[in-house]
C-alpha cells in the first residue's frame, strides 16, 4: 500500500520567522507536490505556529517530506494524518449583490438549507459565511453561481487531531 496516494493533512509546529514559508514550499516543489491548501495560525504553545498543509501524495512521499520538513531549524515537529484521524473544516464568504436576497426567494432557501450565515448586508451587497467540509462548499458555491458570484474567497484546512497530540507535552518538559 505504499505506492497508494491518499489526502495528507500535515500539522507542522514553528517558530515564527522570516523566509521559513519558502524553505518548506521548496521541499514539496522539489519533489513535484502540489499544496492544495495551507493554513498558518498561532497554536495552543504560547510562542509556538502551527501551519496545516493539504497534500495528496503515497505513504512513503509522506514520510520523506515530514523527514525533510522537521530538519528545518525552526520547525519544532511535523506530523501527518489522514482524513480518518482528524476533525477538519474550511470556510469561505461569498459576496453577492443584495438585490437578489429580497427579490430572489431560492437565495434564501439556499442560505437556510446549506446552515450559511449572512455576515453584512447593505443596498449593494450581502456577505454570506459558510463553515463545513470542502463539498458543501462547492455544493453551495454551485448554487449560488448562477445568480452572480462577485467575491469568493476560501481558507485552506484546519484540522485537529481525534488523538492527544504529544507535542505539548515536549514543550511543556523543555519549558
């Protein structure tokens, strides 16, 4: 099962400095991977970044990368979990014209069965926000697409894991 690409979702724990992004990009570059999203936030260790990367690549890609990732001096740890270890969501907002909200009654039967929030609304547009998996993204994108789209951004993965991670448990001895 080592030659079988499956979704990766990468948790890599860094300090937070400058030109580390392009380190770790050139490792998947190098080897003709392509990130289909990335994440960076501040973590549950005080001082401590926490990036989370999405990746389709085989069982022994994986490993290498991590390998590669954790030799970078600012990177404290660096794991990989499929999609059955993790708890994961994206987000998005969609900006639409508001006309359509008052005079369109499917936007609202859209809004209301896909459980997305409207975030503002003035004369010449709406903001909705949407939380979930990937597909209902997509799912609510291509209903929303025929009726004008004019803005659409989404967030890459976030993800934790369904296991205790152990890395706060190393950081909180060297403390």
């Amino acid at each position: 099962m080592e030659n079988k690409i499956e979704l990766y979702t990468v948790s890599v724990y860094t300090e937070n400095n400058i030109g580390l992004l392009n380190r770790i990009s050139a490792i998947f570059q190098r080897r003709h991977v392509n990130i289909e999203s990335i994440s960076s936030s501040v973590s549950e260790i005080e001082g401590v970044s926490r990036w989370t990367i999405l990746i389709s690549v085989t069982e022994k890609q994986i490993k290498k990368i991590i390998g590669q990732i954790e030799k970078q001096v600012e990177v404290i740890k660096a794991y990989y979990h499929l999609d059955e270890d993790t708890i994961y969501q994206e987000s998005c907002l969609f900006k639409v014209a508001s006309d359509l909200l008052f005079e369109e009654r499917e936007i609202q039967n859209i809004i209301k069965e896909s459980n997305a929030n409207i975030v503002t609304v003035n004369k010449d547009f709406f903001v909705l926000e949407k939380s979930g998996r990937k597909k209902e993204i997509e799912t609510l994108y291509e209903e929303l697409k025929p009726y004008g789209i004019m803005q659409f951004v989404r967030s890459g993965r976030i993800a934790v894991t369904k296991q205790p991670m152990e890395i706060s448990k190393s950081l909180e001895a060297i403390q």
